[in-house]
C-alpha cells in the first residue's frame, strides 16, 4: 500500500516527452506575446546592451543583491577575451526583517555596507559600478529601472513601482558614499550570460538554477517590437523573467499549497515548481501526506517537518544521493535516530521526483528560449548558468542536459551549459565596462 502511494505521487510527478514539448512550444509563444508588449506570462524585458565582446577592461565595483546574501565584488576585467578576476569580495546577510520593512531602510543597509568595503579596501577614488538586482525590473535604460514586483518572499515597501537606482542613490548619499557612479543595473541571468560571454561569443543565454529561477537570451531587435528607446544595436539580451511562466505546467494539488503559502500568491509558477527555495517546500509536503497515510515515522511528524522551512535544500542532496554514513549522520540530526530501510528508500524517493521534475521543466524552458536565440555561430550554443541548485544538486546538471537532448534530438549535442560561477556578479561590472567604454553605441 506504501508503495503504490509512492507511485502514484511519482506519476503526478512526471514529465514525460509528450509534456516537455507542449511547454517549449507555449515559451515560444509566450515569448512572441512577451516581445511584442502584448499579454504574456514571460515579460521579456529589454537589458539594454548586447553580449560582451571580451574587450571590457579596467577596475569596476559590483553589487549583487537576489536573495538573503548580497555581495559587493571589486572586480578587474583585464580584456582581449581573458578571465575576470576577482580583486576582493565581501558577502553579507540580510536579515528576514530587513528584507520585509521598510525599503528605505533595505538600500541604507546596503549602502552601509558598501561604504564598510570601501574602507577595508581604501577604494577612495571615483569608480563605477554595476548593479545587479534580481528581481524583474522594467528597465528604462541601462542603468534606471522600475521594480515591477518583488519575489523569493522580498516585500519590502515603498519600492514596487518605483525607480530602484534613484533609491539606491540616495541612500547612497545619505550614508554619504560619493565616489561610487551607479552605470548599470541588470538582473543576474543578464549578468551570467555577460560574465560567460566575456570568455565566449557564442554565449547567448544566462540561466540561474538557484534559490530563484530565470533565463536571459540574446534577440535579434527585429524580433522585439515593444518600446526600447534610443537602443539601436542590432541585437540586444532580454531578461525574459521565465519564473512567472504558467502554461501547460503540470502543476499538481502540492504545487498549490507551496503557492498559497508563499509571500505572492499565484505569481511565478514555473519557479515554484523549479527553483532551490521551493523544492524543499514540496519535498515537505509530500512526506506529510506519507506520513499521514502510511506508517513512516510511525506516524509522528518529526519537527524539522513542522513549519515549512526547517527542511532545506541541502537535506534533499544528502538524501537523494548522499553516502550511507552522510544520510545516518543527517538523520540523527534531524530526527534524533537513523531511518529505517523503507523510511531512507521514501526520503530518496519524494526527493528525486521532486530535483527531476524540476529539471525537466527548466529544459523545457531553455530549449524553448533557444527557439528564439539570435546565434552568433552556426555551431554550438554556449549557456551560462549559474546557482546552487545547478552547481551543487547532484546529478541535476546531468538530469537537465539529458532532458534537453531528448527534446531537441541528436543537435543537442552543440549545446553546451557552463558553470558560470559569481556570474551575476563578475557580469555587472562587464555591463559597467560596457557603458563606460561605450562599445555597444
Ligand atoms: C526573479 C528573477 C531572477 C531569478 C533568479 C526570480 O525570482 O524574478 O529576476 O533572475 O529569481 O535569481
């Protein structure tokens, strides 16, 4: 009876072929929609420059901020197609309270802490920086744009609907930090595909498999028919904002719990069933309703289940792949006691149906964005992707490339997904080094 629920659940799970086909060719078209300025769950909006020429040079600061961690990078691009490098690096927390009050005092928080940097690292004179800030923005240019809505449980008031660098920029001032130029904003896929391109032109895509999910790609401006003001490159990236994609997703009764339990109710299902910070969330839900119909845990609910985020990413890996000591370790701290055979088979179980599922919906909506990809080579596609759930996940990078050759056939073999790691952040300042050299104009 055990056994056939598992089944059951893992049918409602699946995503066969037939699935991943259906939600390529509605990306396309949501895609079209997006770019035309008509109705779209994709809002595919305009980044404001080109892919990188790997000619950037000189020194520029990068803020990063997209999830509970933002980082300030000062970074050296040193040109002629060779590696960023990363000069010095500083990562910080931000607390739930501060992620959830006032937006004044969120960029004052910021602006603090970048002036703490400048002064560990004697940064005096004047320097650039670029902005990367991961939530969708409607870009007014390259380095203004307006906070459409917040996700990833982000709530802050007083930003949405707001310009985001004139906030930044006053908390700037008011913590007095006048030297630093604010010359780019982007979003972090935008920043990953820069961050690769800069190594690579046949990079035209930037994805981030993290605590969010989204994918930036390169377009032809023929193809975009909505406002782009004074752009006049022949092509230009577009941060698609693929996380709030919601056709044909074969959502199921626990991808509606995780949504009405989260901090934007019926916004960004594709997230929801892709990216790190909800797939423990569904994880949870599952082994609930296991241990509310069959007899795991002897039907106590162990604590780390009780409140929806004690369980967490980094669980999921250690039960679905890790070493038999790493799961008895992880078990007596989570549940005081080693699992049972049939108890560490379910873990593994709930938390490969939920990674697969995951992955094979974000191959559906790389290979349908690649539909749309203005190439710079005939040959191969280079995809940049950055975030934990891609570099940490195990098995997941192998998940993902399978499932993007069994949609797209033997020409799957020409694409190739990179690590880009600290992409959102290295990208910013190539943005910053692309404005101030003026090499896209
Ligand atoms: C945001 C995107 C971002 C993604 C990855 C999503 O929640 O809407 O703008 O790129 O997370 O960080």
């Amino acid at each position: 009876m055990k056994s056939s629920l598992i089944e059951t659940l893992e049918g409602q799970f699946s995503v066969p072929l037939s699935r991943m086909r259906k939600i390529r060719s509605f990306v396309t078209k949501e895609m079209d929609a997006g770019l035309a300025g008509r109705k779209s769950s994709i809002a595919m909006l305009p980044a404001y420059c080109d892919a990188a020429s790997g000619q950037e040079q000189g020194g520029y600061l990068a803020l990063d901020l997209g999830g509970t961690n933002f980082r300030v990078m000062l970074v050296e691009l040193p040109g002629s197609g060779k590696p960023p490098r990363v000069v010095a690096e500083a990562k910080y927390r931000l607390t739930p309270g501060q992620i959830t009050g006032s937006g004044a005092a969120l960029f004052g928080v910021i602006a603090g802490y970048l002036r703490k940097f400048l002064k560990e690292h004697a940064i005096t004179a004047e320097i650039a920086l670029g902005y990367t800030f991961s939530f969708p923005v409607r870009l007014l240019g390259i380095d203004e744009g307006i906070l459409m809505k917040w996700t990833k449980d982000f709530s802050a008031t007083g930003v949405v609907g707001r310009k985001v660098v004139a906030i930044q920029r006053q908390a700037l001032i008011r913590k007095n930090v006048r030297t630093v130029k604010i010359v780019a904003l982007a979003n972090d896929t935008v920043g990953t595909l820069q961050a690769q391109a800069v190594l690579d032109p046949d990079c035209g895509m930037g994805v981030i498999l993290g605590t969010g999910f989204n994918i930036a790609v390169r377009v032809a401006s023929r193809r975009i028919r909505k406002e782009t003001g004074t752009y006049r490159g022949k092509s230009m990236i577009i941060n698609m904002e693929t996380g709030n994609f919601n056709k044909v997703l074969p959502r199921n009764s626990y991808d509606q719990r995780v949504d009405k339990d989260s901090g934007n109710v019926a916004h960004q299902f594709a997230e929801k069933m892709i990216a790190g910070k909800y797939l423990p969330q569904l994880v949870r839900l599952l082994v609930l309703d296991l241990i509310r119909k069959g007899q795991y845990f002897d039907g106590h609910v162990p604590t780390v289940f009780r409140d929806k985020e004690s369980f967490q990413g980094w669980h999921m890996d250690v039960f679905e792949a890790g070493s038999r000591e790493a799961v008895q370790k992880l078990s007596q701290e989570l549940f005081g006691r080693d699992l049972a055979p049939s108890e560490r088979r379910m873990m593994a179980r709930v938390c490969r149906m939920v990674s697969r599922r995951s992955a094979r919906i974000a191959a559906s909506l790389i290979v349908g964005a690649l539909t749309r990809l203005e190439r710079r080579s005939k040959q191969r596609v280079v995809v940049a992707v950055d975030g934990s759930l891609f570099e940490k996940y195990p098995g997941y990078h192998r998940v993902l490339t399978m499932a993007i050759r069994e949609l797209v056939g033997p020409s799957g073999k020409d694409i190739s997904l990179k690590l880009t790691k600290d992409g959102s952040g290295i990208g910013a300042a190539v943005i910053a080094a692309v404005v101030r050299q003026g090499s896209q104009n």
